[in-house]
C-alpha cells in the first residue's frame, strides 16, 4: 500500500522539476565554477603525511588555511566561547546521553572524557579519538568537534574510538 503525500493536482514536485531541469546539463551550467569547486571527501587521503595539507602545500597556504579556520571556528562558536577556548585551552559541554559525564574539547587534541566524582565513565578509557576524513587546519576541525558533541552525541559516541591516552590527531595541521 502506498500513501500519497502531495496533491497530484499540484503537478510534479519540486524535485521532479529539478530532475528534469538537470537532464542535459553541463556541471558548470548548474554550478557556476564548478571546477573549481573542492570535494575533498571524494579522494583518499591515506598517502598523505600525518599533520599536512598535502603535497605542492605552501608556508603561505598553511598560514592562510590556519586564518581562515580561526575565523570558521570564531563565527561558529561565537565571540565570547572563542575567546574562552583561546584563553583556557579548552572548551568543556556536558553530556546530554551520560549524567556527570564532560566532554573537554581542546584544539588538535583528542577529546578527554572527565566524570563527575562516582560516576562511571561510559568507556574504558578517558579520551575519544575522531579524526577527520581529509586534512583540516586544527581550528576548524575543533569547530566541527564542538557543533557534532553539542549537538549531535550520540553520532560521536557511535564514530569515536576510546583511547588510553592523549595526542594530537592525525589528519589536521
């Protein structure tokens, strides 16, 4: 049994229309410069060296990618958390899925798991271990970090892999 969700009076959906409005069409007619445009999740990155950009990647390219990731990460946190994290180091959210669990985001780290006194930690080891999929300036990585546990935990919880200890992750710069 099928259940119609629109009134086939209406005529095709939107999504039809675009269909159709697609057929025939070049990239760069749909999206002006689409060239240029970066897909970087649609390349393997595993031949790159832990902490780097990538190969042909300029001084001046990593200071630039860092700037702009400071302003990403600024905008996304606002004003007032980016300039806790720049002043402690850290930015701590709490648990919406663990009662006295804290998750201590820091910059180019992996995130620590901190309990409140009697609580037992969800995992056998105090840190989480997420690493994106291609190379990020550290900045914004943390920025993503913060908007996935604030408001996506059990996506994290699923992804991350528990660690005994700390370092700095592999895939940003």
């Amino acid at each position: 049994m099928s259940v119609e969700l629109r009134d086939p009076a209406a005529g095709p959906s939107w999504w039809a229309r675009w269909r159709g409005w697609l057929r025939g069409r070049s990239a760069d007619e749909v999206v002006p410069d689409a060239g240029r445009l970066e897909l970087p999740w649609r390349h393997r990155w595993e031949h790159l060296p832990k902490r780097t950009a990538g190969f042909g990647f300029s001084r001046g390219d990593y200071d630039e990618a860092r700037r702009r990731a400071e302003e990403v990460a600024r905008a996304t946190l606002g004003d007032e958390l980016w300039r806790q994290v720049r002043r402690a180091g850290y930015l701590e959210l709490p648990s919406r899925l663990y009662p006295g669990v804290t998750y201590r985001l820091r910059i180019g780290r992996r995130i620590e798991v901190r309990c409140a006194p009697g609580t037992p930690t969800p995992w056998p080891w105090p840190y989480l271990c997420i690493n994106p999929t291609y190379p990020l300036p550290e900045a914004e990585f943390f920025a993503h970090l913060y908007l996935y546990v604030r408001d996506n935990e059990d996506e994290v919880v699923r992804v991350a892999a528990p660690q005994p200890w700390d370092q700095v992750l592999g895939r940003t710069f």
